[in-house]
C-alpha cells in the first residue's frame, strides 16, 4: 500500500475511518490535519493516448469500438504541446517543412538525434522561418531542400552558419526537368551531370564536375538559344525546361551551396552531411506513417498528432503530469486572444474621444531646478 504523506507538513498520515461515500480518511498526528487521497489518472490515460496515437492501434478493436478511449482521452485534443528553447550550439541542423493541408505547413529543424523545433504556418516563407530559427542557436552548418524564404531567413538570423542545400533534392529538380529519359542529347548529358551529383565524395571531384558543366553549356549554347514562334507570333525558347534546370544549377554554384559539406573545416572535426535524408526518412516519413494510421482526422488533430510527435522526441521532455499541467491549451489560447482583442478594441476607440493621454501629460519635469539640499 502506497503511503500518504501530509500535503501541510510532510509527515506519514495514519487512517482514520471513512467519508459517508466511503472513500479511506487519513489524519495527520502532527498538524491535525484530515484529508482524503484521490489517485490520479491523468498521466495514466495520457499515456494510453501517446500510444495510440505514435502506434497502428485503430479504435475499432477495442472495447466497445473506442467510445470510452475517446472518452477519457478527448481533453488531450485540446493541449498544444510546444518546442523548448534550444541553446547548445549544434554543428549539423536539418531543417525542413511538411505539408498538412491546403495552407497548413509544419516547420521542422533537428540535428542528429533530437527535434529542436517546429513551427506552424500556411506556407514556407521567410516570416515562418526566422519564427522557427530565432529560438534555436545558430549551428555551424545547416542543410535544407531551398525552401521558399529559407535562404532570406538564414541570412537574418543565422549569418554565420554554412548552407548546404540537399544534393537528392538538386537531382530531383533536374529530373524533373529533363525526365528520366530525355529525347535530346543534350538533355541526357545534363540528366547523367545530375546522377554524378549523388557520387561526389571529394574536391577534386566536385571541381571536375563544375568543368564538366560548363563545357556542357559551351557546348549546347547554340542549341539552347533556340526560340520558337507561336501562332501568335511570340517568341519563346525551344528548351525552356532545359534552360531552367542550367539556371538552377548556376545559381546553387554561385551561392557556393553544392558542395558546403566539402569544406575543409567541417571534414576536420565532424561528417557533414551532402543530403536532407535525417529529416525526411527519419523524421516526416514516420509522421506521415502516423497520419495514415490514423486516417480521418481533422486538420486541426493532425497538426496536433505532429506537435505531440516532435514534441516526445525533443531533447529533454517533461513528465506527463507536468505537460498536462504547463502546456497551453485551446482554451488558455483562446483567452489570450480575447484580452489582445479587447486592448486593440480599447486602443481604437480611444483615438475616437481624443488623443490618448501620455506619460508627460501628468508628469512636468523643470530640469532647470537647481536648489535641492
């Protein structure tokens, strides 16, 4: 049996009989004090929501089809689980965004082991992402697949950090462009130029491929000048997507992130990594493996499912009674809100009266006084 401590002084109670409900009724000697202990389950059925959500448990199969599931656990649909403060300088940051909906994006930045970070927005812009980044410290390197803003983002906040936009990703990009098969030679140069990104190990090597891409361009210039004139009588390039892949490629060379984890400096004292594989196999395919478990849930729940996720797999997460008891929730946020309304309300209407009374319309200061004691 489990012993009860006094909630007042902190000595051992001792029973002393029983409520008219019949609950146990424990006594303090000391300080006299008379209570009743009631057990808490909150951590408990907690607990039994986390794995249900992180597992492939469907609340068909259990009893009662999951009508008592639902309903001891529904209050935790309503706590918004948010990320710590990162502080400790990393040396190897991923960062990247998963699309929920519509206009519904979660940022996400981690490091080797832990997510550090998340954050919720319609879109990936640059506003979102300083959001996220601001409360992470700035690492040494940083690799993401050029999102829309990241780079204004990190010139901002993390000025000093080195860029490495994902190699699979470039590749990805070109293929897009040129197809897997394309019908032009040049095209199936340029396609086999992107193959040979994924195999680059060395400097010397990546300074070979750079030259290999600029006689590429030498060589079809011609080529890729050609226009074509519509039934309109507008012109407009024959190879536009083949155009737009050289220019992509241009633009990540002359921005010096194709080949950051090459750097002499990170070699020395760490494995940089080439590619965004941390985030996107270890972390948004599990996410998306949780959403499809649980198919049918509301945009709202999913973006909670993914809170909760990176929340349990932060760095140093509270125990399940203090998250319950710290985390904001609808109705907190809610509140929040409303007293942010009502102060703008209140600031609006005071422009209506007259001009808002200031600190110096009470308070006169003479600083030509001069006979103090």
């Amino acid at each position: 049996m489990n012993q009860i401590n006094c909630p007042i002084c902190g000595n051992k109670c001792v029973k002393a009989g029983k409520t008219k409900a019949g609950t146990q009724r424990w006594l303090c000697k000391k300080c006299k004090t008379s209570l009743t202990h009631k057990i808490d389950n909150d951590s408990k059925e907690l607990q039994i929501f986390l794995d249900w959500l992180f597992g492939k448990e469907t609340q068909s199969i259990m009893p009662g089809e999951g009508r008592t599931f639902r309903r001891k656990t529904a209050r935790f649909w309503d706590i918004w689980p948010m990320p710590p403060k990162i502080e400790e300088t990393k040396d190897v940051l991923f960062l990247d965004g998963i699309y929920l909906g519509r206009k519904a994006c979660v940022l996400i930045c981690c490091d080797e082991k832990n997510v550090l970070g998340w954050y919720l927005c319609r879109y990936e812009h640059a506003g979102a992402w300083i959001a996220l980044m601001k409360r992470i410290a700035e690492p040494r390197m940083v690799v993401s697949d050029g999102g829309t803003g990241f780079a204004k983002a990190l010139k901002k906040v993390w000025p000093i950090a080195k860029h490495q936009r994902c190699i699979f990703h470039v590749f990805c990009q070109i293929k897009r462009y040129t197809t897997s098969k394309p019908n032009t030679l040049a095209g199936v140069e340029l396609y086999c130029l992107a193959k040979d990104l994924l195999k680059i190990k060395e400097k010397q090597e990546a300074e070979t491929w750079v030259t290999r891409f600029t006689e590429w361009i030498k060589k079809y210039q011609k080529f890729l000048s050609e226009m074509t004139v519509d039934e309109h009588g507008n012109k407009r390039p024959t190879h536009e997507r083949l155009l737009k892949a050289e220019r992509s490629l241009l633009k990540l060379i002359k921005e010096n992130t194709l080949f950051t984890y090459l750097d002499k400096e990170f070699i020395n004292d760490f494995i940089a990594p080439s590619t965004n594989n941390r985030i996107e196999g270890g972390i948004n395919s599990r996410l998306r493996e949780m959403l499809r478990n649980h198919r049918g849930l509301s945009i709202e729940r999913r973006i909670k499912a993914v809170y909760w996720w990176c929340y349990m797999h932060s760095p140093e997460p509270l125990s399940l009674s203090e998250i319950i008891k710290t985390m904001p929730t609808d109705r907190s946020i809610a509140a929040i809100y409303q007293r942010m309304n009502d102060k703008s309300r209140l600031e609006k209407s005071l422009s209506l009266w007259g001009d808002a009374i200031v600190w110096s319309d009470l308070h006169k200061m003479d600083k030509s006084f001069t006979e103090w004691d």
